[in-house]
C-alpha cells in the first residue's frame, strides 16, 4: 500500500517516505514553495490577500501593473490556481502568508 496524502478534492500525493509524518511533509513542501517565490512575488501575495486591485498594488510597491500582472501569473503558475481568488485562499491555506487583521 503506498503512504498517500490526500491534500485537496482533485490533489493526493504518494509520500516519497514511509517514515515521513503527512505534517511533515507538507512542511517541508511549504517551505520550498515559500523559498522558491521572489521577494516581489510575496509582497504582491499579502496584497493579493487583502483583496485590492493589480493598480493599487502596482502604486504601493513602484511598480507598472503590468509587472504586477506578470507576477500574478507567476504565482498562478507556482501556487496551481486559475484566480487572484484561488492564490489568496492556498498562500493562506499553506502558511505562506499571515494576515493580521487586528493591527491597528
């Protein structure tokens, strides 16, 4: 029987040990996910988590919306996600951002 992982509806993955805890695993796959995303790609995360347009982003950061809008397609890409929608809910989900809405 192989060690599975069933991280989503449409996702299972087989477990490349058998000794790995399924945490531990998707640890270790967040904190890759995490090291492989540009600092840009991190901050347009958070952003993209608060729900604000690709212009508001593109103003805060100094950036033309079009790199804004290169960058959403990148983390498409990374995260596996069609939508600005789908990258905010699995960066939560993963733990690869945090977003404090008790600050001041």
């Amino acid at each position: 029987m192989l060690n599975t992982l069933h991280t989503s509806q449409f996702e299972t993955l087989i477990l490349p040990q058998k000794n790995i805890t399924e945490k531990d695993y998707i640890a270790k796959k967040n904190h890759s996910l995490n090291a492989q995303l540009l600092s840009r790609q991190k901050e347009c995360l958070y952003y993209i988590a608060q729900g604000v347009t690709v212009k508001f982003i593109a103003k805060k950061l100094d950036l033309s919306p079009r790199t804004i809008e290169t960058y959403v397609n990148q983390l498409k890409d990374k995260l596996c996600c069609e939508s600005k929608i789908q990258i905010a809910t699995k960066a939560i989900e993963l733990g690869l951002i945090n977003l404090d809405f008790n600050r001041g």
